[in-house]
C-alpha cells in the first residue's frame, strides 16, 4: 500500500489498547541508506497558548502501527506515555521567560 505524506497527515492517530486520540501526523523519521520511514511523529500540544512550551512529542514506531484506514491509523503503543523520547527541547519554559 503506497500514501502519500499529505496523505497520512489528515488521518487521525487512535491508540488500540486506551482508546486514546493521540493526533494528526505532523513529521516523519526517514532511514535515508534503508529509502524507509522509521517513524510518525505526533507534535505536542501546545500549553497556555505556547507562553509554557508545550507537550512532549509523541514517536511511533512504524512497528507499533496496526490499522491503517481511510480515516483513521490504529497503533498499539509498546511504551507507556511517559516512556516515549521527546523530540524537542523545552526551551519555552516558564523559567526561562522569567530569566
């Protein structure tokens, strides 16, 4: 099955086990030597309308996707939310506001 990037970023992200909305695709993580994508990337929302950062990045793993519909990409997250690597760094913080 071949999509295109435009795509899968108007497809919604659905966690299997929770049930949780977990977003829209904004990025991808390409293997360039493999020509494979290695990963969705889910951008954080953002807190206070951005003035305190925002939310950890959400990285699926392209193994972790099961379902992929015409609306919807199903995946079961094998880390838990608070284990998942965050992309981005929190340079937006209320402490470096008040610095």
């Amino acid at each position: 099955m071949q999509v295109c990037f435009d795509e899968i970023c108007r497809k919604e992200v659905i966690d299997m086990i929770s049930g949780e909305r977990l977003g829209f695709i904004d990025d991808v993580e390409l293997d360039i030597s493999g020509g494979r994508i290695t990963s969705l990337i889910i951008f954080g929302s953002s807190r206070l309308f951005g003035l305190l950062g925002r939310d950890d990045d959400t990285i699926l793993s392209c193994d972790e996707i099961r379902v992929v519909g015409e609306d919807i990409i199903l995946v079961e997250r094998s880390a838990k939310p608070h284990e998942l690597k965050s992309t981005k760094k929190r340079r937006n913080s209320l402490s470096s506001l008040l610095k």
